[in-house]
C-alpha cells in the first residue's frame, strides 16, 4: 500500500492533484513544467486553471 500523501500538481497554474508516482496530473502538465502559464491546458474538468 502506498502511504505517500497525494499532493497538487507540481505545474503552477493547475489545482488538480498529482497523479501516482508522478508531480504532475498528466503529460501535458509535466511537460509544460518549465513554460509560464496563465490559464492550465490539461483539460481535466475539475481543474481551477483550465482555460474556458
């Protein structure tokens, strides 16, 4: 069993949680981690950053 307390997405502008074994909440998060962003382009539907 994994003890690791899931934590927020490591890219800025996104409020998703991190994925399993990972910083970030999917691909596009991880490899947008050195891009400055406003608005969050993972798309996932809950997230705060995401671009309407």
């Amino acid at each position: 069993m994994d003890s690791r307390k899931q934590e927020k997405c490591a890219h800025p502008s996104c409020s998703c949680m991190a994925g399993n074994n990972s910083k970030y909440c999917s691909p596009y998060c991880e490899a947008a981690k050195n891009t400055t962003e406003i608005a969050c382009g993972c798309e996932h539907s809950g997230c705060a950053g995401t671009a309407k």
